[in-house]
C-alpha cells in the first residue's frame, strides 16, 4: 500500500470517528433529551419552558448547528493533518 494510500485510509478512518461521534450526540440530545429523559428534564425550567419541552422544540435544533460548526472546525484540522487543506 502506497504512502498516499494509507493517508487517505486513515483520513477517512478519523473522519468516520468523527461523524459517528457527532451523530451520538445529536441522537442523545434529540432523542434522549426531548424523549427519552423527558420527563426528568421537566423538572427544571428554562425561560418559563420545562427543560424537556425545550429541548424537543428547540434545544436540539441548537445542538445540531453547533455540531455542524464544530464538524467543520475539526475536519479543517483533519484536512491539515492529512495535508489536504487548500489555502
């Protein structure tokens, strides 16, 4: 296997790290937070909303633009560790 090669296998190996643990979060927060831990959540409040009803109207649509920016800002220091960056 080629130099090139084994770079772009690990490239893509972390970039799959990546997004499978981007996903996670976005699951647990969108599917644990406003379903799963509802009801424990509502217990608190959060702008006069229980936190559980924040969450399933609101709180993850956040959490999932976060991610998309925090996705970008790492594949930008994937693609400089694998000196595919084009600047």
């Amino acid at each position: 296997m080629s130099k090139k090669q084994s770079n772009a296998t690990a490239y893509w190996k972390e970039n799959l790290r990546y997004l499978l643990l981007l996903l996670l979060i976005w699951f647990v927060v969108s599917y644990g937070a406003g379903i799963l831990f509802k009801e424990a959540l509502d217990n608190i409040k959060l702008g006069g909303f229980k936190l559980g009803f924040w969450f399933a109207q609101q709180g993850a649509i956040y959490v999932f633009v976060i991610l998309i920016f925090v996705y970008v800002r790492l594949m930008n220091k994937l693609d400089k560790k694998y000196g595919y960056d084009v600047d």
